[in-house]
C-alpha cells in the first residue's frame, strides 16, 4: 500500500495544527506540499493563517497571506480578516498595511475587519484613528458592532479623549 497525500490530506492535518495552536508545523506542511507538488487551496492557507494567528505569530501569518498571492490565489475576506486577528494585538502597522491590500485588491472590509483595525488602533491607543474607523464603518457598512464601539472608546479613555468618544 502506497497513499500519496493530496490537498485534502495536508487541509486536515493542517486543520489539526491550527486547533492545537502549532504554528510552526502548519508552516512547515505548507512547505512540504511545495515540495511535493500540492497545490494549496484557500482551506489549507485559511487553517495556516488560523494556525499562525491562534500562536500570536503575524509574521508567519503575514508570510502564509503572501504565499496565496505568489500562488495566483484571490485571498477571500475570511483570510484577511485572520491576518488581521493575527496583527491586532501586536503588529498595528501591519493590520494597518493588510487593511490598505485587501482594499487594493478589491475585496470589500467587512464588520470583523472593522472591528479588528479599531482593536488594533485602540491597542495602540491611536484614539484619533480608531473614531476614524469607526466612523468609515458606519458609512460604509452601515453597522457597527459594540466591539468596535468599546475598542474606540477604549482608544479614547486611554489618551483621556472621552469628547471624542461621544
């Protein structure tokens, strides 16, 4: 008996690593798929990306969100949206340039990125910004979640901006 693993295969072992928050092997199966000759499809980079984000690594995920556009891939707003969750604590001047990408590329923020650039901001206590997004959020969407509220108002009472908050 000889199995060849195809995308399926490495799309739940990848999926393994992500819910046990193991970073390094889902980028490491990444890399043998390479080497294998798999292609990746928009699953197993959504699980690298979850797997990156869950292990606060945004570099790893930063490197997994530009492997899907070196593959030719449209990344979908979910994968944005992970890399966004994985730069948010961290890393806002990257959310801030993911935010910029996936705006460059077409792809339409949702509420979740929204409210994952205000957490950003307000985690850098960049209140101006943060009421900024908030605002675009409601124009845009029409819809703001009280996440994004609370992060804004958060922003705010950090820098002691609470006019601004209200």
């Amino acid at each position: 008996w000889s199995i060849t693993p195809d995308v399926i295969t490495y799309s739940t072992m990848i999926h393994l690593c992500e819910q046990q928050s193991q970073w390094r092997c889902a980028v490491e199966l990444m890399e043998v798929m390479g080497q294998e000759h798999v292609r990746p499809d928009m699953v197993v980079c959504g699980a690298a990306l979850g797997a990156c984000a869950r292990g606060q690594k945004w570099e790893c995920a930063l490197d997994v969100l530009g492997q899907t556009h070196r593959l030719g891939m449209q990344a979908s707003i979910v994968l944005y949206n992970i890399a966004l969750s994985a730069c948010e604590k961290n890393a806002w001047e990257q959310a801030v340039q993911i935010f910029g990408d996936l705006r460059s590329r077409g792809v339409l923020p949702s509420i979740v990125s929204y409210g994952a650039m205000v957490s950003a901001c307000s985690k850098a206590q960049l209140w101006e910004r943060a009421v900024g997004l908030l605002a675009n959020l409601d124009l845009e969407i029409g819809v703001a979640s009280a996440i994004a509220y609370n992060a804004a108002l958060f922003a705010c009472e950090g820098q002691q901006r609470w006019r601004a908050s209200v």
